[in-house]
C-alpha cells in the first residue's frame, strides 16, 4: 500500500509555522514530510505527496538525521514526522544517528492514526509527543473513506499505548508542548455521529485531560466531488455526501459535544 522500500521517501523539510500553536512557537516544528501513506483516504489534502509516486526522494538514516539536526540549529521547538507510520524501522535508525551527535529537542510522531500497537511499542522511549489523527469512528464509513475497514481497531489500540507511554500533554514554562498525547480531529460534514463517538472514547478510554485540536479545514480534495459517468451516460458526483465544508453549526456543535462529554483541552483551528 505505501509503496515504500529500504529507504523513507522525504519530500520536505522545514521549519514549519502553520502547526498547532503549541507546536510552533516562535521559531517553529521541524516537520520532515515523508511521501507516501499507509491509508488511502478519499478526501486527503495531501493526496499529491501521500498518495503520488512521484513526490520526493529516498533517503537513508544518515541524511535525514542530518535534516533532523539541520532543523535544530535552525531554532526549532522540535522534530516533526509527517506520515511515519510506514516508515518506522527507518526512523529508528535516523533518530539514533541524531541523538549520537546532539540532538536533544522533543521528537513528535504526526500520524494519521492507522498504526499497530506492536510498532508503537517499538517507539517506547524515542518518541516525546504524539500526534496521532482520531478520523472516524464506525468501520462502515471509514471503509467508504479511508479504505481501512479497520481503521478505528487499531487507532484505539495505538492510541491507548501511546498514551501509556506519555501521558496528557504537558508543556514548558513559555507554552511550548515537550511531551505527551495530542489528538486531531477533522470535523467532517454531516458525520457529527463519528465526532461524537471518537470524544466519547478518549473521555472514557484514555483521559478526560486528552488535548484534542477539533479542527475546521476540511474541504473536498482529491477524489470528492469528481464526477462520474456510468454505462448508462449518467454522470453523479463521487462522496457527494461530504462534498462540501462543515458549516457554522456543525462546527459549534462539535465543541459542544466534546465539553458535554466532558473534554475540556482542546484547540479551535
């Protein structure tokens, strides 16, 4: 599935300001960008560097832990892969090459949450911050969108050892997050049911104190919205159903759900 051999595809690397405030401080997270995916979401905004053979290079451990030491002279609050769940073993090597000669800044796993808990465990004591999506709930839509009919299986199971492992977010004394569990959730239209199910879960699964980013940017991409023709010449729009933004109210309601549910650390963005 992530078309992905001996050696991790980057496709960038930088000092990125757009992450959660947290993240980026002042100076930013140093995100490595690999390609590639181990999901196949119909909706992902990224779809050209996840989903494309064409984006990026491949990179043995020694480079990228230069990257990695790169971004930390540069002042970043920390060292930010992107999409490393197909790339683990290589990490792993990466990360020790890093730490050999200085590296010393939080270390944050952005996954979109489709990991195995065998390859979480392996990451014990490397890993400073996760940032795992929680995307959907029910294995029928994530099938229809994610094309992981078990998607929410092992996102709980990976989720709940990550937690194990790090615990709520803490931060340093200027607001800096160093280490701990950090969960994003994309509000999608029209599957408030999904949102309300995942904040149910980490209340009573994982913590109340979960930080959560309950985020507001989703639109069509990628596969939304393109229109097909059938045998018969009928043209329909594909995932017509999320073919659009979540409004105003749904996004209120997200909110609102968390709170009711009891969460009460959680980013608006």
């Amino acid at each position: 599935m992530c078309r992905t051999g001996r050696y991790a595809i980057v496709t960038s690397a930088f000092a990125h300001h757009g992450e959660e405030n947290c993240l980026r401080g002042h100076a930013g997270s140093g995100t490595i960008f690999f390609g590639q995916c181990n999901l196949r979401c119909v909706f992902c905004q990224n779809w050209d560097i996840s989903q494309s053979d064409h984006a990026g290079r491949e990179y043995s451990a020694e480079p990228i832990a230069k990257m990695m030491l790169a971004l930390q002279e540069h002042g970043c609050h920390n060292i930010n892969f992107v999409t490393p769940s197909h790339v683990v073993p290589q990490i792993m090597e990466a990360i020790a090459l890093a730490v050999d000669n200085g590296l010393k800044v939080p270390i944050v796993y952005n996954t979109g949450g489709y990991d195995t808990v065998e390859t979480i465990r392996l990451l014990d004591g490397l890993i400073d911050i996760y940032m795992p999506d929680f995307k959907l709930f029910s294995s029928e839509v994530c099938a229809r969108y994610l094309t992981a009919e078990d998607y929410v299986e092992h996102a709980c199971l990976a989720i709940a050892e990550m937690h194990r492992q790090v615990g709520d977010l803490r931060f340093t004394p200027d607001g800096i997050a160093c280490r701990g569990l950090l969960i994003r959730h994309l509000v999608m239209p029209g599957l408030l049911t999904e949102s309300e199910q995942i904040f149910r879960w980490l209340a009573y699964n994982i913590s109340r104190d979960t930080f959560i980013n309950i985020m507001a940017q989703y639109r069509p991409a990628h596969k939304v919205g393109d229109v097909t023709t059938d045998e018969h010449g009928k043209q329909s729009i594909r995932f017509e159903k999320i073919n659009r933004s979540p409004n105003y109210h749904e996004m209120n309601q997200a909110y609102q759900l968390a709170r009711d549910i009891g969460l009460w650390r959680f980013d608006k963005e």
